[in-house]
C-alpha cells in the first residue's frame, strides 16, 4: 500500500500553489498494461486486456472533440481496428461529443489482443509511428491518468493519483484498482520519472523537476 503524502511546491513562473502526492510519485507504479493489468471491471479481466478503456473515454470538451476528429483522419488504416466500424457509427457516444464510443465492450480506439496492427490505442500506435508524443494526440483523461490536476479559482492546485472513488459508483464494485496496493509497484524508476512527460504537461517544467528531484 503506498500512502498518501502531500507536500507543496510553488510555480515560481505562475504562481500556482501545488499540493502534490509525493508519496504515490515517490513510489514504483508504472502501467502494467498487458502485463497483468486487470481492467477497471467487476471482475478481474487480464485477458481481455481492456486497461481501462472499457468505458470510453471522457472528453474535456468540444475543442478537444474537435482535435481527436481531426487526428482520426490522419489514423493509418492498419493501426486502427474499427476504422471501418467507426466511419459508419462514428467516435462519439452521442451528438453531445463529450465520451467516446464504445465497441464489444471498450473504447473505439482500442485495438484488441490479436490485431495485426498491434493491440492498443490506436491513437497512440499512431503517435509512436509519426515519432510524436502520445500526450500530443491523445485525450487528456488517457494520457493523464494515473494522475488528477484540480485547479481551485484562488491560485492552488493539487495533484492526485487516480483511484476507485473517480469512478463514481462503478468504482466500488471494481475488482481491482492499479493504484492500489502492490499490484502495478514494479517499476525500475520512480513514478514521478516514469511519468515525467505527463508530470511536466499538467504542473509546467519548474514544479515537475521540484517534484521529480524531491521523490529520488
Ligand atoms: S493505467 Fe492502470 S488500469 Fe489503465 S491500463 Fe494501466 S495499469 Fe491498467
């Protein structure tokens, strides 16, 4: 079980005051996706190798729906399992734009196990192909999670790990939360250098350093 642990660290570029769980950066998670990763189901569902797409995926709002249409466009037919499926039902779970769609069982972009263009998002097989930054390309709850930035209105922000309770009733019944116990504690290197991009993306340079070098 890794503890929650708070310390602050100031932005000297903005400002911002950050309330920061050292003690899950501190730790050794790293995404075991494909390595026994159990999914976010009522059940434990390795084989699946759903992650967490399993419910699609939300959207920050219509900006960002525009963006992941956009990049849908420039999808290579082989990275993309259900690029046909998709052109004639679309990525969106409604006219709303705000979730992606789901498809036997999981997020759109999910490429499942045995797809001759890799397992996956595709999204992200995408980004890898073009030497991009998944993080560029990606829907801001995929890359960010495990992590959660709360900006408040009076300069402060805290940064979380991602756990059950995010996932609203659902949560309690899942079988299983990598954030979690000991499961996904199997990193070579700190979370807070695993995630270093990530990090860098949702408190700026000068804080993600603060936080990486407080961690080691
Ligand atoms: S972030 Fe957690 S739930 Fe999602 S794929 Fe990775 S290990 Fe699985």
């Amino acid at each position: 079980m890794v503890i929650e642990h708070f310390e602050e660290f100031s932005d000297p570029v903005d400002g911002t005051r950050w309330t920061v769980d050292v003690g899950f950066l501190g730790s050794r998670w790293r995404c075991i996706w494909g390595e026994g990763c159990q999914g976010i189901l009522d059940e434990p569902a390795e084989a699946l190798n759903h992650g967490c797409c399993s419910v699609g995926t939300e959207l920050l709002d219509e900006d960002e729906a525009m963006a992941i249409s956009a990049h849908v466009a420039l999808l290579d037919d082989d990275l993309f399992q259900f690029h046909s499926w998709a052109e004639e039902n679309g990525i969106f779970e409604d006219e709303r734009r705000a979730r992606t769609i789901t498809v036997e069982g999981a997020c759109v972009f999910l490429n499942r196990p045995g797809f001759a263009g890799g397992g996956g998002c595709a999204l992200h097989l995408q980004a890898i192909r073009d030497g991009e930054r998944p993080i560029d390309v990606k829907p801001s709850v995929c890359w960010q999670l495990p992590l959660i930035a709360e900006h408040g209105d009076d300069g402060t922000a805290r940064l979380r790990r991602w756990g059950r309770d995010d996932r609203g009733p659902d949560g309690a019944t899942m079988a299983w939360c990598c954030t979690e116990g000991e499961n996904a504690q199997v990193g070579e290197r700190t979370t807070a250098d695993e995630l270093a991009d990530e990090l860098q993306a949702l408190v700026g340079p000068e804080v993600a350093v603060a936080i990486r070098d407080s961690v080691r």
